[in-house]
C-alpha cells in the first residue's frame, strides 16, 4: 500500500491501521510455506487500492449497463488481451472474483443441475468446488470422485477411464489444491473427448508456473480453464477463466449475469498488473526457481527421514506425511507456527484422521521463492522443519527455531512491502 494511503487509514482509523501494521509486521518475521500464498508486487497492491474500488460496470467493455465506464473498459480489455497473451487462449474472462466464482460460471455454462461431473475426491487433493458434498458443487451435480492410487499416490488414469467411461459425465474436472504431482492434460482430454465431456482444467495452484513455462499448459487440451491470480501467479485476490472462442458467449454468460453482478474493476486493474508482470522475462525465472526450490526442499526433507506423499514434487509444493512421525497435521501446522514457520495441515490420500486433524502438511516456495530465497535456504528451512515436527512438544526446541527463522526472515525483503 502506497504510504500516503496508511497513513490516511492512520489518521482516519488508527485501530484497522494497527492490525494492518501487524499483519505487515507478521509477514515480514514469519516463513510462509502455505503453498497457495504469496505476495503480490507494490503494483499489484496499488493497482488493487485505486479508485476502481469506486466503479460500478455490470457487463463487458463497450458493452455496459453504467455509464462513465471508458477507463473499465479500457482496463478490464487489457487485462483481457494480456491473459490471452499469457497463456496463448483464445478467450479470457477476468471478472470472477474467486477461484470457487470461476469454477461456478464453468459448471453453469457446461452442465444443467443434476448432471454427472467427474472431480478429484476433496481429501486426495481435491477442492471443495469439485464436488465436495458440503460445497454448492456436491450439491448441485452428482459429482463422481476419482482417486489416487494408494502405493503410488498418484492419478490412476485407467481408474479415471474407465469411471468416465462407467459415468458418462457431462464435464471431466483435474487440477487440485494438494496434489504435488502434474496432472496428464492429454490423457484427460482424451478420456473426456471418448466418452463425450467436456475438459475443465483448475489451474488455480500452478497458474504461475504455467506462466513461466514451469508447468505443462492445460490451455492447449482443455475446453474451459478456471484460475485464482494470487497463488503462483503472483497477482492480486481474484480469479479468472479461459476457454475457445466456440464456448466465449457462453462463458461470459455464466460469469455475467450468471453468476455476478458488478466486477470488482481493482482487481481487474491489478490483475492486469500481474498479467503485465508475468509476461516480462524474469516471471521465467521464478517460475523455474519455484519448482527447483520445491524439489530441493522436498529432497532435503527426505534426506531428514521424512516420508512426502507421492515421494517429493514436481510442482510448487509437497506433502508431508506426518502420521509416519506419529502426530497430526494439526499438531505439526501449531507446533511450526509456533516457531515461525506457516504452512498448513491438510489430508493425504487415504487419511484416517479427520480434514480438521489430518495426517498431513502442505507446504510450497512461491512466497519464499518472491523473497528471493533459492536452493541454500531450503536446506535451512528443511532442518527447521525437521526439528521441530520431531520435538513437537519440546518448547526448548520451538523457542530456539523461532529465534533463528525471525533472525533469518528479517534478512529477506518482502515484495509488495520492502519495496514499495
Ligand atoms: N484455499 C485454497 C488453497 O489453499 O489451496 C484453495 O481454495
């Protein structure tokens, strides 16, 4: 945030101005291994606080139900063409404000209410909006779960072929909120296009690492892509969906008026910064960074005794198996914050714990990888990690890591608040 706004907000509400000064503060001491933060640029951030916020735009560029929406159009266009350019789509969405908004106007656009949609099972990795019985997902569709398999850990993709085939499904979804390994867009595509469905793809976690040509696109395989822009991507709090120039109306439809109303215009501005942002050469560099900081600490954990879920990554985050230590991923996830070190816990494949105890950790580099961090400190971080879920209880050991990672994190500016 731009001085001149805090201190506006500490003139006008110094109690709100005291817990952003301390979440500012939080941020700056802490590690944050929570593999789908990260932090967004002073652009981004500016972009996010301008007077956009004061826009109202229903509708699309050249095509609005408000007036005084020259500068809308001309920034939510450009936000447009900079997402096609990125990811070489044929159509872009900016409006959807969230990952779930997305993933909403997607199932709106290709599927009626009742209809049969394949998604990975929530507690393999999966998300809520893929058919999470709780979740307007679940139901809305008769989601059908796929799963991993239990020695590999990793999509069975005969398993998926022959559900599809048993299922029928009128939408195939893939991508995941912790699934540490790449999914076979291809193969996906294949079994969608054999049994009559259509491809989504929710690149939300490794959007970025697509961007920097880290990842294997889905854009090429899928008919409909959906995406946050904060996670790898490095934008602000938003999503945005992609498809084919064939499914464009009907996209746009279900976002507009399907699914929202008035688009949030600064975060479509800011949007539009990260785009910008991801487009220039050295977004090549961190997405390549990412990934090789994600392999170094996952290698360095195992190096430690440490079991990770599918044994390591290929993406910007990995899992680890905390039962194999004999504790929860609740108890890891406080035990590490307690030393400084945010990751969250989560449910490996076949957990028997509940998703609120869990027998996993989630942990991935994009945030430490914008601090500039590299390969050397995900070694330290790896002994830290170790440390502490081996001596979860012992305060000595907690008390001692704190110490060393608020040391080491003050020595690491943090994009977006040291620079700005
Ligand atoms: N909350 C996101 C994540 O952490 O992966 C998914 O919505």
């Amino acid at each position: 945030m731009p001085d001149e706004a805090a201190s506006a907000l500490a003139r006008n509400d110094p109690e709100v101005a005291a817990i952003v000064a301390a979440e500012r503060a939080r941020q700056t001491e802490t590690l944050e291994i929570i593999a789908s933060e990260n932090y967004a640029s002073a652009a981004v951030l500016e972009a996010t606080g301008s007077v956009f916020t004061n826009k109202y735009a229903e509708g699309y560029p050249g095509r609005r139900y408000y007036a005084g929406n020259e500068h809308a159009d001309a920034v939510e266009s450009l936000a447009i063409a900079r997402a096609k350019a990125l990811f070489g789509a044929e159509h872009a969405n900016v409006q959807p404000t969230s990952g779930a908004e997305a993933n909403m106007a997607a199932y709106l656009a290709f599927a009626e209410p009742g209809d049969t949609i394949l998604g990975l099972e929530l507690t393999q990795g999966g998300h809520l909006t893929h058919g999470s019985p709780v979740n307007f997902s679940g139901r809305l569709y008769d989601f059908v779960p796929y799963s991993v398999d239990r020695e590999t850990e990793v999509v069975d993709m005969a398993r998926v072929a022959e559900l599809a085939a048993e299922a029928r499904p009128r939408v195939i979804v893939t991508g995941a909120t912790a699934y540490p390994r790449r999914f076979d867009f291809a193969a996906f595509a294949e079994i969608a296009r054999a049994v009559g469905a259509l491809l989504l793809v929710d690149m939300s976690h490794f959007a970025g690492l697509v961007a920097g040509g880290a990842h294997p696109s889905p854009v090429p395989h899928a008919d409909v892509v959906t995406s946050t822009t904060h996670k790898t991507l490095r934008g602000p709090r938003g999503a945005f969906a992609m498809t084919t120039a064939e499914h464009a109306a009907a996209l746009d439809k279900a976002v507009f008026p399907g699914t929202q109303g008035g688009p949030h215009l600064h975060s479509i501005a800011a949007k539009a910064v990260a785009f910008g942002e991801a487009l220039r050469p050295e977004f090549r560099d961190y997405a390549a960074r990412v990934t090789a900081n994600a392999a170094a600490l996952a290698e360095a954990l195992m190096e430690r005794g440490l079991r990770l879920v599918s044994g390591g990554t290929d993406t910007h985050l990995a899992l680890i198996d905390c039962g194999a230590l004999g504790i929860s991923g609740l108890k890891a996830q406080n035990a590490l914050q307690g030393s400084g070190i945010i990751a969250n816990k989560n449910t490996i494949p076949y957990d028997e714990r509940s998703p609120f105890v869990t027998s996993g950790l989630r942990i991935g580099t994009p945030a430490l990888t914008s601090r500039g961090m590299g390969e050397a400190e995900m070694g330290r971080l790896a002994d830290w990690i170790a440390r502490v879920l081996r001596d979860p209880d012992g305060e000595g050991v907690r008390e001692g890591v704190r110490r060393e990672v608020a040391a080491f994190a003050r020595q690491w500016p943090v994009p977006g608040l040291s620079d700005a």
